[in-house]
C-alpha cells in the first residue's frame, strides 16, 4: 500500500521517486530510539546526516497498517478510514518531499514538510474520491480536512503554531485550486495540475508569496 501511496504523490505531481519507501520503513516501535519510544504519535520520520549523505526512516505503526490492510482506502476511502489513511499519507508525504529535496541538492524546512503533506492529503484524497465515485468533486473534503479537523495540543507540544500555519497555509493554496480542478472543463482541471506541480518545485519564500498572493 506504501508503495502505491508514493506512486500516487508521484504521478500528481510529475517526479520520479529516487528510493522505494518499503526500504526506509520501520513498523515495530520496540526498535524507535529510547527518545522516541514514549511518543504515542503512530507516524514518525527520523532524519540524520551521516558522511554527507541524507538518512531517513519512516516509523509507521504495525497496528495502523494492518487496519489500512483491513479496510483499504486505494479501494474504498470513507470515514471509518480517512484518518488512518492521512497518518499514513503524510508519512509518505514527508518521505517523498524529504528524498526528492535530498536529490535536487535543496535544502527543506519543517514547515515545508508539514505544508507539503496537508496539501498531500487534500490532493491524494480528492484523486481517490473522484475516481472511486464516478468523477464527482468531493465538495465536503475541504471543510473536514481544513475546518473540522483539530490539532491535538499535548502531542503537538512546542509545535503546535507550526502545524496550525502549515494548516492555514495549505487551506488557503488548495481553496485558490478548487475552482480548477472543480471544472468540468479539461483544459481548466489540466491548468489546476500545472499550478499544482509548479508550487511543489518552488523554493519555500516563492511558496509564501504565492500563497500570499491568492485572494
């Protein structure tokens, strides 16, 4: 499912993935490091730079895979497992943007992570629920992701700001793309796409103004 959820990202926004995710994935929490044993969170990223190089794990717990496997949102993406699904798509979405900055010799903030993975869920989930329902637009999926979902203060900790304006900001971009990729014309969803991959390459103050810039 892993693999599929990068090939996802991948072709929405046009890049190749340098590494296949299976290969950085950690799903028992008895081998975190003793710091990070005591995090409840069911979605972890490790990063560290060793000789030069960029090394990643991604921490998915076993128990939320095995529901993902259980009731499969490449097949069926509802209520009772929208929010297994976005754990696990914003692990996959860290990953992805963390490789290909990595390959592109960019560097990348944290905010830019967790900007890039909101978006990522929005994205991802759309493409899904437009293809599993006969192409309608999902006009409920902005007000559940942007307006009702909450952020949990205690595991948040001195990062709650953080994860509220990376929110705000990936609320703002995809509301200024809704009206594209809402049409029912190609050429308007095709023009939609294209922002859409544009603003992944930009660097994070071009990413800031552009979202500035939508009214």
């Amino acid at each position: 499912m892993l693999g599929a959820l990068q090939t996802l990202l991948a072709r929405i926004y046009d890049i190749a993935p340098s590494h296949a995710i299976d290969d950085f994935l950690l799903t028992d929490r008895a081998r975190l490091p003793p710091a990070a044993e005591v995090n409840p969170a069911e979605e972890q990223v490790f990063v560290a730079e060793r000789d030069g190089a960029l090394c990643i794990t991604l921490f998915l717990d076993a128990g939320l895979l095995q529901r993902l496997a259980d009731a499969n949102p490449l097949q069926s993406l509802h209520a009772g497992n929208l929010a297994d699904f976005w754990t696990a798509l914003e692990g996959v979405s860290h990953f992805l943007c963390l490789a290909w900055h990595a390959a592109s010799d960019r560097p990348v903030t944290l905010l830019e992570l967790e900007l890039q993975g909101e978006i990522d869920k929005y994205m991802a989930s759309l493409w899904l629920l437009r293809r599993q329902n006969a192409g309608r637009f999902p006009a409920e999926l902005y007000p559940v992701l942007f307006e009702r979902t909450t952020i949990d203060p205690e595991r948040a900790g001195n990062r709650l700001e953080l994860y509220r304006q990376a929110s705000a900001y990936a609320a703002r971009f995809c509301r200024g793309l809704n009206p594209a990729l809402r049409s029912s014309e190609r050429t308007a969803r095709m023009a939609g796409v294209a922002e859409l991959r544009r603003f992944y390459r930009l660097t994070r103050h071009q990413k800031y103004r552009r979202i500035a810039a939508i009214t």
